[in-house]
C-alpha cells in the first residue's frame, strides 16, 4: 500500500485483531503492531503514524509538544 508516497505493509498475525505494520522514511524503518479486529482501522492508524513521522522529519513540532 502507498500513503503520501512512503510504502508500507500492514498484515494480520497469528493472534486475532493484532496487525504488524511496517514502513520506511528515507534510511528509517518503523514497524510496530496494532490492536482492532477491524483491517481498514489498521491501516488507517499506519496511515496516521506516517502523517506523524513525515511531519517529525520536516522538523514541524507536533500538536501539543
């Protein structure tokens, strides 16, 4: 999947409702896992995550920090 030109992966694990996710910026890797039993959820909230990782590498402080 692509989100704001970054590729990244989001799949389902062994444990029901976990989602690994991964994805790269520039030389970064970030991956983590989530928790919903709803697919769109889990990648709507990597989608949010690389919103917040794009913003912190254009030196932008984030809201409320």
């Amino acid at each position: 999947m692509n989100h704001r030109g970054i590729e990244f992966t989001v799949a389902k694990t062994a444990i029901p409702g976990i989602w690994q996710w991964q994805f790269r910026i520039g030389e970064q890797v970030k991956s983590g896992k989530t928790e919903t039993k709803i697919d769109l959820l889990a990648i709507r909230r990597v989608q949010l995550r690389i919103d917040r990782e794009l913003k912190r590498s254009a030196g932008q402080p984030e809201p409320g920090g």
